[in-house]
C-alpha cells in the first residue's frame, strides 16, 4: 500500500464527503466562469491539506459538518491564493500544467481568484463557529503579507535564513498551521491542544516547504518545474543560503545578488544551484528537516492515541519528506 492510501484508511470516508462538497463549491453554470472553476477542479492536488485537517480533527473528537465546511473554506482560500500568486509570478505553470492565468488571461485569473476566496468565506460562515472564521480571515492576511515579504525579500541586501523562514511561515507553514488548529477547533478541543496542534502544523509545513526548495536544486521532468526556477524568480532559497553563508564565496554572492535583481543568466543560475550542491547546501537543508521531523514525531507519539490516526499521520510525515514531486 503506498503512503497516500495509508494516509486516507482511517478518513476514506469522510474524505469523500470531503471530495464531493469541494466539487459542488467549484462548480457555476455561467460560461467563462464555468469554464475555468472545471479547469481549476481538473487539476487539484492529492488533497494533503484537507487530509490533515480530517486527521487532527479525528484526533481530538469526530468529523462533522463544521469539519467539512472548514475545510472546503481552507483549500478554497488556498486554492485562491495559488491563483492569484501566479499571477503575481507571471508563472505559467502550475503542478506540471498551463496556470490559470496561462489558459485564459491575467484579468480572468484575478477575478477567478476572487471568486474562490468570497466561496471560501461563505463555507467557512456555514460553520456558525466565529473562532474558525477568523482563523481564516486571519489565514488570508498572513499569506498575504507573506506574499508581500517575499517579494519585498528579493530587493533585501541581506541574505538571511531568518528571513527565508519567515517567509515559509507566513505561507506554506501557516497553512499547515491553519489546517491543524482548523481540526482541532472543529472538534471542540482545548486551548492547550489546539496550540499544540498549530506547532505541530507549522513544523509539518516548514517540513513542506524545505522539500519543495529541494527540489528546484535537481532535474526533473515529474515535478513540474525547470532546475533553478526559483533563482529565476529572484529567490533564494535555504541550499543556497546555507553554502553562501557558510562559505563566504564573494563571487557566488555577487552572483546571488544577481538572481536577487533577475538579472542572471541561465548560466550564471545553474553555476549558483552546482555552488549550493557542492557545498554541502542539500546536506544542511535535509539536517534541517530532520529537525523539524524530530518535533513533529514528538507530538504525535505524545498528543495522539488512537493507533489508527497516530499511524496514519506518520505515513503523512514520512510522505512529507519523502514525496518525489
């Protein structure tokens, strides 16, 4: 049985209850907008998000109407995001395939994210649960200013893994945060375990995140973007980071500072990505999620005790680190 199959046994489900609301909220009868909420439904991912959610609200009590609303009202506002992020972007890729605003145009894709984030706000309302409204209300604004962060990260003279973690915070990690305190809340847990459950999250996302930057460091035509994509957009990411301030390189951090003002070549990106590999950056990255590995096993063996969840997220967190793609 492979790591996705293992993770959806004890939710299957719930899951598919999941599935079906989720389809309901990405359909319209209007043309264009029709037209591009099938084209985003088409594509989703393996559901990692909602998964969690069911998870850690199986954790700390039972599945419920609330569950689902919330969580259809989390990937909706995710799902939002990715929208108009590329957009920001002027990525024309999205998991392997043609980006929303790619397929149609940059104006359909704003207002397309617009309108997935006014449906998120409406299931997160079916909830009647002010607690789960604002942590989604506060969800949008924090990745938002992560977005913001980000960007403003890439005119910043310094090249600080400080920084790069704030960023993952405010964007991959919160969601994973969001998901975590999401199921829990739904459940009815306590404060205590709901803060719990956050940490948990944000560890898990950082976890994520890490992976995903990984990534941009090989070739690869499964993952569904080029070799030092992220550079070409101005990023610098925690390989990088580590072997520059490891090293000290003053021609590889003239070349950083290149990347940093898309000014690089192609050339001069794969030099920088064959710096961070050859100089331990890869190493540092995976030490760095073992880390992280660490503290989430931690909360599961302590905060976990039905078998079935407990197993269930262990193959979520192996999977985290272990995924391909």
């Amino acid at each position: 049985m492979d790591y996705l199959s293992r993770i959806k046994q004890p939710i299957e489900s719930e899951l598919s209850d999941f599935n079906n609301l989720f389809a309901e909220a990405l359909s319209h009868t209007d043309g264009l907008l029709s037209q591009a909420l099938a084209y985003i439904r088409q594509r989703t991912g393996k559901r990692m998000r909602p998964m969690l959610i069911l998870l850690i609200a199986r954790n700390y009590g039972q599945v419920s109407d609330v569950t689902q609303n919330a969580a259809v009202g989390l990937e909706l506002l995710h799902t939002a995001s990715l929208v108009h992020d590329d957009v920001v972007d002027e990525s024309e890729e999205r998991r392997g395939q043609a980006s929303v605003n790619a397929t149609y145009d940059n104006k359909v894709a704003v207002l397309v994210g617009d309108y997935l984030l006014s449906t998120a706000l409406l299931h997160v309302a079916y909830t009647k649960n002010t607690n789960i409204v604002k942590y989604l209300a506060e969800l949008g604004r924090t990745l938002a200013s992560g977005e913001i962060l980000q960007l403003s990260n890439i005119s910043n003279d310094k090249i600080s893994e400080d920084v790069y973690y704030q960023v993952i915070k405010q964007k991959t990690a919160a969601l994973f945060e969001a998901c975590c305190a999401i199921g829990a809340l739904s459940a009815g847990a306590t404060d205590e375990d709901i803060e719990k459950a956050k940490v948990f999250g944000q560890n898990l996302g950082i976890i994520f995140q890490i992976r995903d930057d990984i990534f941009d460091y090989f070739d690869s035509t499964e993952i569904g973007k080029p070799t030092g994509n992220d550079m070409a957009e101005g990023k610098l990411t925690l390989p990088v980071i580590y072997a520059l301030n490891d090293t000290n390189d003053s021609s590889m951090i003239e070349l950083a500072y290149k990347v940093k003002n898309r000014t690089a070549t192609s050339d001069e990106i794969s030099r920088l990505v064959a710096f961070a590999k050859d100089n331990g950056g890869i190493d540092y990255a995976k030490k760095r999620m073992e880390d992280f590995h660490l503290d989430c096993m931690n909360y599961i063996d302590e905060q976990v005790s039905s078998k079935e969840i407990k197993d269930s997220l262990k193959c979520y967190l192996d999977y985290v680190i272990q995924r391909k793609k």
